[in-house]
C-alpha cells in the first residue's frame, strides 16, 4: 500500500515563482482556510517596526522604484531618517553574512528609495473620531505615534519642550549625519495631517498631568532621556565642561560654544562619537575620546567610530576619568585611571579601576557622554519604581489605564528604530483602549508568520557589498552629509545580492479557492488545480 499523506501533498499544489515574489504577505492575510504562512525573512524579522525589507529591495532590484519606496512607506514615513541614521539591526540578521560576510546594505537601499521622493505625501487620515489624544514629547517615538493614532481618526495634540518637533533627530544627531532639510520633509506630515504640535510646553512646569488628564481620553508620555548624569568628581560644573546633549544643542542651534585647540570627550557610545567628530568640526586640533570599554566592547556603532577614526579622533580605551585638573578656575586637563573590568560579579554595570595607573591628557574643552536617565518631574509616584517608569511590556499600558509610554522615556538611551516601534505599538494600545477592545489580541505570537526556517542559500554566490560612496577626509569640512548615497546603478547591483530569504508556503489541506491567487500584487502565486475544477 502506497503510504499518502494527503493533507502534505495537497499543500504541494501552491506554486510560487521566486523570481516574482516579493513576500509581501497578501496571500497569507486572505488564505480562506487559514492555509498559508508566510516565512518571515530574517531581516524583517530583525528590524523593531517588522519593516518588509525584502520586498523592497526586490522592487528595486527591477527597477520599480516607486513600488519599493510604496512598501517603506506604508510601514512608517520616516524612511530617510531610517536610511541614514537607523541601528539597522536587520543587517545583522542578514543571510549574506553567511555567505560573504557582508550584509545586503539594507539601509542605505532604504535611503536611495527615499532620496528619489519628490515631494512627501501624507496618507489619508480615516473619519474623525470624537476621542482626544495627547502625546507628550515629539521624538521619534512620539512623532510615530502622532502619525499613527491621527491617520485612524483621532484628535491628536502634540506637546514639546522645544518650539520644534524632532526630539534627538532635530537637537543632538548632527548634520553630517542626519541633515536637517531631511528631517523637516519627513515631519511636515505633522500640519496637513491635523495634528496640533504645541511646543515650549514642559510637563511639570506648563503642563499638569491630572489636567491632561481631563482634558483627553489618552495620553502618551514619549520624554526620552535627558537627564544628566554625573561624574561625581570635583570640577566637572566648570563652564568648559558640557553635557553631551547641551553641547549639540547648541550646535545645532548654531550657537556652538568655542572649543579651543584640544577637546576630551568622555565616553563610548553614539553621542560620544558624534560629539568628537562635530568638536572637529568645530575646528578643534586635537580629539581625544576616552572610553570605559575596550575597543570591540564600545556600545557606539563601529561603523561610526571607524569614520571619527579616519577623521583623526583619537581613541582611548579602557580608561576612566579620576580628577578635572585646573588651572585658576578652569579645566586645563584631567587625570584618567585605568578601567580593569566593565561589570560586577552579578553582570551589572559598575566599572572596576586600578587607582594606580594613571595618565594625564590636557583639555581646553571637556564634552561628557556618560549617559542619561529619563526624568519623572510632573509625574505621580504610582507610575515609577526605582528601575524608571513602570508599564507593561507588551502593550506598554502604566499603571493608569489612561497612560502609556514609548521610547527611551522606558529604561534610558534605545535607538530611532525602537523608539518609533514602541511609539508605533503604543498607539494601537492605545486606539484599542478608546475602541473599548482587548489591548493584547494577537500581539503575542506570530500568527499568520512561520518565524523559524532556514532560508535556501543553496543556490547564493558570493558578491561582495558595494559600499556607499562618502566624502574623502579632506573634504568633510562644516557639517556636510558624509554619506552620498548610491547611484540607481549601483543601488540595483546591491539589492541583487538580496537572497529573497522569506516566502509564503501551504500549510495543511488547500481547497482551491483562489483568493490568494487572485489577490497576488505580484501575480507570482499559482494555485495548481484539477482541470474539471478549474
Ligand atoms: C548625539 C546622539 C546621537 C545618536 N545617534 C543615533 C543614531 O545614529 N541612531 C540611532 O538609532 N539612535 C541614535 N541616538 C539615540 C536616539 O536619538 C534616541 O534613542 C531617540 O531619539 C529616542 O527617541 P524618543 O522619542 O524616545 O526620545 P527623544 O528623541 O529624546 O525625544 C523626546 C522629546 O521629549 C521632549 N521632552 C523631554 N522632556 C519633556 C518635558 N518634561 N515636557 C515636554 N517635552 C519634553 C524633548 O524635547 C524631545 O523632543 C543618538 C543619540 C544621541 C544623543
Ligand atoms: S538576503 Fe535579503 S531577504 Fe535575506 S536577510 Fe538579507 S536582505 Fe533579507
Ligand atoms: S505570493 Fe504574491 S501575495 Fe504572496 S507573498 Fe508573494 S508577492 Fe505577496
């Protein structure tokens, strides 16, 4: 007896044509008998917004611009921020790297689609809804959620600090990297959509809580982290000391503060680094960076501690700073001991040093990028505990129903991508609040998504990624972009080294029916079905 199992073979009879399909996952959504499942490919899996990656390079690996940029916009608006300045956790999930090493340039394919825009469109914004919103810190997080929760209807008011909107993107991350007429384009969405930005408004100075409260059926509170830390080392409230985010305020303010001949900038993250290289800028001789970690260890992203290396800035690993010294009443330089280890015997954070080894570097200027902590000013003590505000993970809900949270105001210092992914997840909690439905549906497993595959590689060749054309040292002068961007020839080549690891596949017994088939954008799914049934 030939042993069929029928329910297997039968899935057999959906066919997709590689070459066409650009998981985009509409099949998936209108399978009638809950059949299909779409591998969700690694880099989608990867990136905080669930950005389909995939599809959009494959678009433009045909040279369909307009459709790749479509499927970046329909996920968040804010491409071009995304292409230039994400963490890009997708490329470090990316299947090349299997094969050559070198991750599909996901990003910067991102920013080439955006950078064809002529003008930034605005989706359509549902009927109006009666309920109220008030959004509390216009970041990344709370921009994401703004767009959100006003294009499905509601009343949105957006409150800063600043007069302008933009948190971090528009105050800290400099121009070389993240320039300001791309900003602006991607968050003139704010007018034409309706939603109300009113700035120069501090929540606990301007603003009571318990008065939003009233005034709206929701609130999210996105502050970020600005709160200072501290060395706790005498001379360190000098005026040629600066906090990082003060010191690239008023950068970008354009009222930047002189920096004399040699600048030390006291820590390893991203802030650290960018404050290095605009103290360069700036016209400083001599940049030295002090880092805790040691070099592999440094939170900042390499790739940009390599740019601030060819720029000149000198790093210095694994040392931490001791004493300002003065001279008069000034810093004229500090006195830096040796770090020995990072973390406790329980893995927390808490730097070991042997006090002996020292070293003296001097400074006209000293930049602190140390970290920050969200503050709590303004709000009620029933919504944090000791580690920061409280709230639930998944629907990111506090303690009072009406409030939610996003960004790094949860826990301190994220990246862009996570903070609009919360800021993201934060509005549809809170539109199924308003709604009066359940805050956790379908929000805790993959549904419809197959999460654990391994893509077919078998096939892929080695091709090595075509790094992004930047300006030469000599000619990174004031805060030019760095960054060029590809040309659509070689932004086409890169995106042929995309192996199309995600593709939908059937899952038990297939009855013919046909929406996936005839719903297929791509016309890449073919159902193959009995001749007299067809
Ligand atoms: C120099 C620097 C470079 C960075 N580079 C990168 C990078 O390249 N890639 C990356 O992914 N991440 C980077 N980051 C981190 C990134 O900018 C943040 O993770 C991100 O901006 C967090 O978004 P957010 O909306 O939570 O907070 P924020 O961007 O901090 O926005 C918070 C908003 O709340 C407002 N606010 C604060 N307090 C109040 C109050 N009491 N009342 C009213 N409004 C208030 C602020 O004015 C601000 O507009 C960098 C950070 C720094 C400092
Ligand atoms: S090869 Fe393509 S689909 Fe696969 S993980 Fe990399 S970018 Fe994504
Ligand atoms: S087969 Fe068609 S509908 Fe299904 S994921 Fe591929 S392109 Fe999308």
């Amino acid at each position: 007896m030939i042993d069929i199992n029928l329910l297997t073979s039968l899935s057999d009879n959906i066919r997709i044509d590689q070459e066409k399909c650009n998981a985009c996952g509409r099949c998936v959504e209108v399978c009638v008998l809950d059949n299909l499942r779409l591998q969700l490919s690694p880099c989608r899996q990867a990136c905080p917004l669930g950005m389909n990656c995939q599809g959009y390079i494959r678009l433009l690996s045909q040279g369909r611009m307009d459709k790749g940029l479509e499927t970046v916009k329909e996920v968040i608006p804010f491409g071009g921020i995304l292409g230039r300045v994400c963490s890009r956790p997708c490329e470090a999930a990316c299947s090349r790297l299997k094969i050559d090493g070198q991750p599909v340039a996901i990003r910067d394919l991102k920013r080439f689609l955006t950078d064809q825009d002529g003008q930034p469109g605005y989706p359509s914004v549902a009927q109006e809804l009666p309920q109220k919103v008030a959004i509390v810190g216009a970041g990344p997080a709370g921009l994401a959620a703004a767009f959100y929760l006003r294009k499905w209807g509601f009343r949105v008011t957006l409150y800063d600090k600043e007069s302008l909107p933009g948190g971090l993107l528009c105050w800290a991350i400099p121009e070389f990297r993240l320039p300001k007429k791309i900003v602006e384009g991607e968050l003139s969405f704010i007018q034409p959509m309706g939603i109300e930005f009113v700035g120069n408004r501090i929540l606990g100075k301007d603003l009571e809580l318990n008065l939003l409260e009233r005034e709206f059926n929701a609130i999210l509170l996105a502050m970020g982290a600005h709160g200072r830390m501290k060395l706790g080392i005498p001379g360190e409230d000098d005026d040629a000391v600066f906090p990082v985010l003060d010191f690239m305020k008023r950068v970008r303010q354009k009222k930047s503060p002189p920096v004399g001949k040699r600048v030390v900038v006291i820590g390893g993250g991203n802030a650290a680094v960018d404050a290095a290289q605009t103290a360069r800028r700036l016209g400083a001789e001599k940049v030295q960076l002090v880092s805790l970690e040691k070099r592999h260890e440094m939170p900042a992203f390499s790739w940009s501690v390599t740019e601030a290396e060819e720029e000149g800035i000198h790093i210095q690993n694994g040392w931490g700073p001791k004493a300002f010294r003065l001279k008069g009443k000034r810093v004229s330089g500090i006195t830096l001991k040796k770090c020995t280890a990072l973390y406790d015997s329980q893995g927390r954070f808490s730097p070991i040093y042997d006090e002996k080894t020292r070293i003296e570097v001097a400074a006209d200027t000293v930049i602190l990028a140390i970290g920050q902590r969200p503050e709590t000013d303004g709000l009620d003590s029933s919504l944090y505990g000791p580690m920061g505000v409280l709230c639930d993970p998944v629907t990111l809900q506090t303690p009072n129903p009406k409030i939610f949270v996003a960004g790094d105001f949860i826990g301190g210092p994220k990246t862009i991508v996570e903070g609009m992914s919360q800021g993201k997840e934060a509005a549809l909690s809170i539109e199924r609040f308003l709604l009066g439905e359940d805050l956790y549906y379908g929000r805790k497993n993959g549904s419809i998504y197959e999460l654990q595959f391994e893509p077919d590689l078998s096939r892929a060749k080695t091709r090595s990624r075509l790094s992004m054309p930047s300006l030469k040292v000599p000619q990174r002068k004031g805060f030019k972009e760095v960054a060029l961007g590809y040309s659509k020839e070689e932004a086409v080549a890169e995106a042929e080294r995309c192996l199309n690891c995600g593709m939908p596949f059937g899952l038990r017994s297939c009855w013919f029916c046909l929406p996936c088939e005839i719903e297929c954008p791509e016309k890449a799914l073919y159902v193959e079905i009995p001749y007299l049934l067809r």
